[in-house]
C-alpha cells in the first residue's frame, strides 16, 4: 500500500484563524470602547443639568425670599409628613425660613439652601430627630428640632 504523504503544517503567522481572531478582538475592543465612552460622557451631562437644575431652584428661591421675608431671621415653618413612619417608608421634611443667608438640616444628606418653602425626603431607618439650623449675613442664628418617629 502506498503511504499517503503527510500533511504539511502551515507557519504560525500563515494561519487565517489567528488573523481572524485578532481582528475580532479589535473590533470587540473599539466597540466596547465606544460604549463606555458614550455611558461616560452620558453620565457627565446628566451631572451638569442636575447641579445646573439645583442652582436655578436655588436661585428662584432666594429671589422668592428676598419677596417674602421680611427683615428679621426667622424660621417660618419647619414640619415632618408623615410625623409617624414604618422601616424603610420616606418621610418629607419641610421647612421654610426668611433672611437666612445658610441652612442646615442635620443628619441628612440631600442639599438644602434658603427657601420660602421647601421639602427635602429622608428615609428614617430609626426614630430620629432631626436639626435646622439658619444663620444671617451678621452671624445671628436660630435653630428648631424636629422627631421622626419609625415604628
């Protein structure tokens, strides 16, 4: 019987599959690339028209208390609703407050600024009583507590 001649290995570098393979990698790649690229800048937009949404209200606020405060510091109102909450529900803090010139709410994490009217949500995880503090430009200060009450 006559041998049959053995196949001959191709080079390494004459194999289509290797070439294959790597430009699909590439491809992989830059598609991958361009995706979190574009989440990435997506991401960064919506920060700036959030910061630019919160500085427009911040704004409107302070020209809204330049026409409803008068010219004494006072804290007008400043009330929880719900008073009374479960585990895990939100509660709305509101509190509005004339010539002010900061504010404080503490503890909570949510920015809050000089307001005619204003709510801010928390969420409780234990009953907690909760602090605003105001301050004007001559340093004078008022300060009012509030209890959330979880159950």
């Amino acid at each position: 019987m006559p041998s049959e001649p053995e196949p001959q290995s191709k080079p390494f570098f004459k194999n289509p599959t290797l070439y294959t393979s790597a430009a699909l990698v590439v491809v992989v790649f830059v598609v991958g690339w361009i995706f979190f690229s574009r989440w990435f800048e997506n991401r960064a937009i919506e920060s700036r028209v959030k910061e630019q949404r919160t500085h427009k209200k911040q704004e409107q606020d302070r020209i809204a208390l330049e026409q409803f405060g008068g010219k004494e510091l006072a804290i007008q109102n400043f009330y929880a609703a719900p008073g009374v909450v479960r585990r895990g529900e939100t509660v709305q803090i509101c509190y509005g407050v004339a010539n002010a010139k900061t504010v404080t709410l503490e503890p909570q994490s949510n920015p809050v600024w000089p307001s005619y009217s204003r709510c801010v949500d928390v969420k409780p995880t234990r009953t907690t009583t909760y602090t605003l503090a105001i301050a004007d430009a001559s340093g004078n200060t008022k300060t009012q507590t509030l209890e959330v009450q979880v159950r």
